[in-house]
C-alpha cells in the first residue's frame, strides 16, 4: 500500500459524510416547501364585487377560454330583453323545429329515440313528440336543467336561425363591453370558435343582476319539471352557500367544469367564476372559497387571496398569511423575501414555522398589512336601460397575472 492512501480515503469519507451531514440539514427546509398548484393551463377564476365591480381576485381573467353551458347566460339576457320589451310573454307558446329537438344531452326529451335489431341490424329511429312550448317552460329547462334543446327554441324564437341568434349574442357581448366573447350557438355545445373569458362573465353576471332582477329568479328554481320528469337544479351550491341565487353550470371535454354564480349576504353582493375545474366537486369547492373569500374582502380591505396548496378536494387551497403585527419585518423578509415582496402566499403550516405560536393562535381571518388599492373595476356597458359610460368603450386593463403560470391555450 503506497504511503499517503489511507489519509486520502479519510479525506473521501470526511467529504461525503460531510455531504450526507449537508443532505439530512436540507431535507427539512425543503419538505416545508409549499407544492406547486397542479390545475391545467385552462383553469381561470375571478370574483367582483357586484355593486362596484371591483376585481377581488382574480387568476388569468382575460384567458381565452370556452363557455360550455355559461353560454346560455347570455340566452338567458336576450330572452329577458324580449320579455321586457314585449317581443315574448312568459305564458307565451313557441315552436319547436326539429333542429331543436334533436339537441343532445342535456335536453328535455322533446324527441324520442326508439331501437331494433342487434349488432349490424341495430336502427334507431327518431320521433319528434314535442311541437311547442311556453317560454315560461323553455327558461326554465335552459336554466335549471340545463337543456341544450330549451337554448335552441328560444334562439330560434328571437333569431329565426341558432346562427343568426349567435351573431345577436356576440353583437350584445360587445355592447356590455365582452371584448374577448364570441359565441357561435345558444347553449355551449363544442365549437372551436366559441370563446369567452372569466372576466366577461363576470361582466355579463353583472349586466343580469342590474338589468333584469324581475327576472334573475330563473336562475334559482331548485327543481324544473316537464312532460312527466323532474330535474334538479346542476348548480349543486344552490340551497348549500349561504345567499347564493344565482348561478349556471357548464361542462364539455374542451372547457372542463365551469360554473358563474352569486351570492348576497345584507348589502354586499359577490360574483365568482370558474372556469376549467378538473371535476364537479372542484369547481364547487372553487366556487365556495372564491365567494366567502370576496364577502370576507369587502368587510376587511387587508386581506389578500393565493392559491395554495393542491392536496385534493379536502385540501388548503386558499389561504391568507397573518400580518407581522408584533414580528420584526426583516426577519420576515429574510426568511421568504419573495413571498413577501410579491405577496405570494402559502399555506399556513409553512407560514406557521416564521410565527411564534401565540401570533399563529391570533384572531381569524388572517390578513397581510393594507397597500393601496389598485384593482380595477368591471363595468359593464351600455345594458338595457343605461347607454354606455365614455370609459366602457376603452380597452380593459385587469390586474396583472402572478407569476404562477404563463397564460397558455384554451386546450384540453
């Protein structure tokens, strides 16, 4: 053995124990390190304050993304329209074409499908069994069930034609100042072309609430029955949040789980949206934060919304980080200097390992300190008893996005 190896195989181990040593130090540190959001590129949200239209929060509001069956929110405002200026009655009996029968699901069976045959012999035939139907009826199925078929006989009542209905709804998009909306038929079936943004649907929200409240209890009938069948309400958040009396579904393979919705509690009223949820009980957990958080914002200006961690359903998704109140702010901003700054939060098992215990116990909701007021307001344009303000016809500046994700395709 030649002199000297035995101190170089020391020096080999005093490194790599010292490496291990360095490793185990770490491990720690980085398992307190918040995981990163996992919802696609095509997740949006927003919540405004109703009265003002002042952005509460919002994560990439102006994405272009499809409406699914939030399209027939903007069916629903020109049917109201025509209702309050006489063109259609409530009671009022109006065809129903076979282009309209024949909708997909979800619709209220105005065909009948029959079948024969196995295999390669196997036919299905189809019988129209509904030749007309009140408006009355017609919103309520579009609204409360969700019925494809109901959008289409409505737009073909005011429009003659679903593409001709569409080109009125894009025209009304733009006049309430949805410059990011094109619709391309009356219930949110699939089209390439068909996008709107979660901003616009707040904006269109609003228009509903200021324009037509006589008619925004459509929106909230629990059950809807016809023709012998009863359908419960898909917007499951009605009768469970607290003040919640409006909202509308929507879901195709493209968009994902969407929901638009609102809520008064006294005199502050909330609207939320979401967009893009990866399954039903998401995008109603979503919706739940999104609200209570937009109510706990108009009666405490210091609070501040993240997302945070993704553990589920059951899991922290949003949380707000206690304000240093007896805490040296250098210590803060040594500890999580980005965090800071940008006032990216995380969850509060991470926040709690920068607080002593008596500040974590501290009162609730947890809040940052007050900085100025920059959020933009949401105004919609023009509706149907006000012409338009001199602003509402300038390009629309959002809260700039975090940095949690570039803004990316409408895909699925």
């Amino acid at each position: 053995m030649k002199p000297g190896k035995p101190k170089k195989n020391k020096l080999l181990r005093n490194i790599m124990l010292a490496l291990a040593f360095n490793a185990a130090a770490a491990a720690p540190a980085i398992a307190q390190q918040p995981a990163p959001d996992t919802r696609p590129a095509r997740y949006a949200a927003i919540v405004v304050d109703a009265s003002s239209g002042r952005v509460l929060y919002e994560r990439d509001a102006s994405q272009s993304l499809h409406p699914a069956s939030t399209a027939k929110m903007m069916t629903a405002y020109l049917v109201f329209q025509a209702l309050k200026d006489g063109r259609l009655t409530t009671d009022q009996m109006i065809d129903v074409t076979r282009n309209a029968a024949s909708q997909p699901r979800t619709n209220l069976g105005l065909m009948t499908s029959t079948s024969t045959g196995r295999g390669k012999n196997r036919r299905v035939t189809t019988s129209q069994n509904t030749r007309r139907i009140s408006v009355e009826n017609a919103l309520r199925g579009m609204l409360t069930h969700s019925a494809n078929d109901a959008a289409v006989v409505l737009a073909e009542a005011l429009g003659d034609t679903e593409s001709n209905f569409a080109t009125l709804m894009t025209a009304e998009a733009r006049r309430l100042g949805m410059t990011g909306t094109r619709y391309t038929n009356p219930n949110g079936l699939p089209d390439t072309r068909q996008v709107t943004t979660v901003e616009d649907m707040a904006l269109l929200s609003r228009a509903i609430l200021r324009d037509f409240p006589e008619y925004q209890h459509y929106f909230a009938i629990p059950s809807f029955s016809f023709n012998g069948q009863t359908w419960n309400n898909t917007n499951r958040l009605l009768g469970n949040y607290e003040g919640l009396d409006m909202g509308k579904t929507g879901f195709i393979n493209t968009a994902g789980w969407n929901l638009a919705a609102s809520a008064q509690r006294g005199d502050n009223r909330v609207i939320g949206i979401v967009f893009g949820a990866r399954t039903p009980t998401e995008r109603v957990i979503d919706m739940q934060r999104l609200l209570d958080f937009g109510f706990e914002r108009l009666g405490n200006p210091l609070a501040r919304f993240r997302f945070g961690r993704d553990n589920g359903p059951n899991g922290e998704r949003y949380v707000m980080l206690p304000p240093p109140v007896q805490t040296n702010p250098d210590t803060i901003l040594q500890a999580q200097p980005d965090t800071v700054q940008h006032e990216v939060l995380f969850p509060i098992r991470l926040a709690q390992s920068f607080f002593p215990a008596d500040f974590n116990n501290a009162a609730s909701p947890f809040t940052l300190p007050s900085a100025p007021e920059t959020r933009d307001r949401l105004n919609p344009g023009g509706g149907n008893d006000k012409p338009a303000g001199p602003d509402e016809n300038q390009p629309k500046a959002i809260v700039p996005r975090g940095e949690w994700r570039p803004k990316g395709p409408a895909a699925a």
